[in-house]
C-alpha cells in the first residue's frame, strides 16, 4: 500500500511497528508499496532517534554558500542604526573603510538586509487619482452624449448582463442599450462604432471614472476607449467619483430601465436584448417627458452633421520628429525605449526638443508630458492635458 500523503507519520509508526513485532523488512516493504532501501532508511532514522526520527525534515539547507556572512550583516545594521540617514552605497563605502581585506556585498543586497529589518522607507507610489473634469451644459442635440453601464444583473441561464447605455443630454434620446457580457472595451467599441455610424459624432462625451471609460493607472487616467475618441474630435468629460448626480439624467433612465426591462430577467442574451429594444422603442417614441413639457424625446432629436469617419495620421509640423507608440506602451528612439503608457499603443506622437536634453511629447492638440536624456519614461505635464488645447498643430 502506498504511503498516505495526508498521514505520512502515521504509517511511518504502523511500519516501524511491524518491523518490531519481527516482521521480516522484505514483505512488510511491499506490503507498505515501499522500496527497502526506503524502509531501512526509516527504522535506522527511529533507532537513532526515536519517533522524532520520522517526523519530515526541512528540505531547505542550513546555509547558502552566497548567504551574506553573519558578522558582516552584524556590521551593516550597526552602521545603519549609528547613522540613519545613510543609505546602501555609502554603508558600502564604510565597510570598505572598516575591513579592507573583506569583499563587501554589493549596494543592492546591502539594501535587501536593510529592507528585511525594516530599516528602509519605502516610497509611496505615485497614482492617478481620478478627480472628475469641467463639466458642460448641452444647448442643443447632439452637444452632450452620455454613457454608462447599468448595474450587472442575472440571466435566468446564470450568465451576468452588463447593459451599455448611450444616452444624448438635451432631448432624452436613448441612442443605444446593448446587453454585453463584460465591460471589456472591445464590446464597447463596437457599440460605439455602431452608434457613431447611425447617429453620427457628438461634441463630447460624459462617462463615469470606471473600465473601460478610464484606466486608473494609465497616463491621465485614459483608456484606448477615450484615446480613440480624442481621434475622432470628441471631448471628454468625466464626473467626479461618488457623485453619480452629476450624470443624473442618465442615472434616472437607468431607473426606468430597471423597472420596465429586467425584472424579471430574461432567459439569455437574445432575448434579453429584444427587450431592451422594445424598451428604447416606447421610451424615445412613446413616452412623455415631463422635463420636455410632455414631448417625446425623438420629437426633439434629430442625428448629428458630424459623421463618422477613420482618423488620418495626425501631423505635427511644430515638432521635430512623428513616432508611432509600440504595442507595449513606448517611444523607441533609436536604441532607446522611453515608457509611456498603452492606451496610446500603435498611435502616432509629436516629439519636440525644448531644451537642453528635454524632450515634449505631444498626442494631436494635447501636451502629454516631457523626457529627458537620462529618465527613459514621460513625466505628465500636467493633471488633465485633454481639457484644455495648450498646444496648436498648426501655427494661428
């Protein structure tokens, strides 16, 4: 019988046990599925050391050959508790001074010993706080698009629904609520693809701070979503986190949808879609509004002039040099490779020398940020470049 992998100690005693009573090693070897040079191996360990002798041994080594030697440790956390502000390279230099006939460790694993007794601070990492944009007020159709996701829900086949709704501010009119199976944005391109072609292209679009409208950790706080907007002349406007009222005429459609679409939820995807399509039906065409004195919202609707079209590659004649942005999120300049951030990947960027050794990258009308000979990333030049066109392509 082979050895029990949840009670090893156990057989380990049942065998030892048998060879007590004067079994021969032989038969209770493969009665226990064991070789007998394993089973030797056990009753030599339980002669010598009794029942601690079968317990499992550490299978980690005592020492390592390339193990820091104690005393040296000894010295570097005593010269880091007499100095504090010193860091690894100078401890480094100490040592030298100390035991010149002693190869000092490298500044790197000085720094490991330090950080493992927690004699190092830590740096807090710079992240993207989301602080929501300026926020406009649409006059007239097509001025203002609003876009979220209405809150996950269950399918009767167990799937979870993530509703896309686009909605436009000034006249109510649901452009478009599609049943998707994540916020993932490839299904939020193609629905904004769609919606684009049909509808036309709006002044600006306003989203919450969430996937895939924004990435929290990208440069910005973009996402390839709103990058691709800014491609297509599209302004883009966000409402500050936790204030869900900014964006409350699309909020109280999403309650309406609520009530009248998904309770009780539909079988699968197909059908739960030919509901909400029925559901975008009455609302723009036969539902009155009280805040259009009573009209329909397709009455006061009409498409935008602006049609949809592929962005060209942008130019940028006041700059030195055009660069496409690689697909891992860089600026490859000869044998450099300059960190940006893959929202951007496969765009084209304007980069222009502005000083001795510094660098402006610029993304059509926008100033992104600066890099110099010595950094290989982009610094942000600012909080939100996207607001605001600080930077013209073509001379006034």
């Amino acid at each position: 019988m082979p050895w029990k992998e949840c009670n090893r100690m156990d057989e380990r005693l049942r065998f030892v046990a048998r060879l007590l009573e004067g079994e021969k090693m032989a038969p209770t070897c493969r009665e226990f599925g064991i070789s007998r040079k394993t089973g030797y191996k056990i009753f030599e360990r339980y002669k010598e050391f009794g029942i601690k002798g079968l317990e499992d041994k550490a299978r980690s080594s005592y020492r390592h050959p390339n193990e820091t030697p104690f005393q040296i440790r000894s010295a570097i956390l005593r010269i880091k508790q007499e100095h504090q502000t010193w860091g690894a390279p100078k401890i480094r230099d100490k040592l030298i001074k100390l035991y010149p006939m002693v190869k000092p460790p490298a500044s790197s694993t000085i720094h490991a010993i330090l950080d493992r007794h927690g004699l190092v601070k830590r740096r807090k990492r710079r992240r993207h706080k989301a602080k929501g944009t300026d926020l406009s007020t649409a006059l007239a159709p097509n001025a203002l698009w609003c876009a979220d996701y209405k809150g996950q829900f269950r399918l009767g086949n167990k799937k979870y629904c993530y509703p896309l709704t686009i909605t436009d501010q000034r006249s109510r009119y649901l452009l478009s609520c599609e049943a998707l199976e994540s916020t993932k944005e490839q299904g939020a391109f193609m629905v904004f693809e769609r919606t684009f072609k049909e509808f036309g292209l709006p002044t600006a679009i306003r989203t919450d701070n969430g996937v895939p409208f924004s990435v929290p950790h990208a440069l910005f706080g973009l996402s390839r979503l709103s990058v691709w907007w800014l491609r297509l002349g599209i302004n883009i406007e966000r409402i500050k986190p936790g204030n869900p009222q900014q964006n409350g005429r699309h909020e109280r459609m999403h309650l309406t949808l609520k009530k009248e679409a998904t309770k009780p939820p539909s079988y699968n995807f197909l059908q739960q879609q030919a509901r909400f399509e029925d559901f975008v039906e009455g609302y723009n065409n036969e539902r009155p509004h009280q805040a259009l004195n009573g009209m329909y919202p397709a009455e006061l609707y009409t498409p935008s002039p602006r049609e949809f079209f592929n962005p060209e590659v942008p130019e940028y004649p006041m700059h030195e040099r055009t660069v496409q942005v690689s697909q891992c999120g860089r600026i490859c300049i000869k044998k450099r490779k300059i960190s940006l951030s893959r929202v951007f990947a496969g765009q084209y960027l304007g980069i222009r020398e502005i000083a001795d050794d510094i660098w402006l990258v610029s993304f059509m009308d926008y100033d992104l940020g600066f890099f110099d000979g010595k950094e290989d990333r982009v610094e942000p030049v600012g909080d939100n470049p996207f607001a605001t066109k600080v930077l013209p392509m073509r001379p006034e």
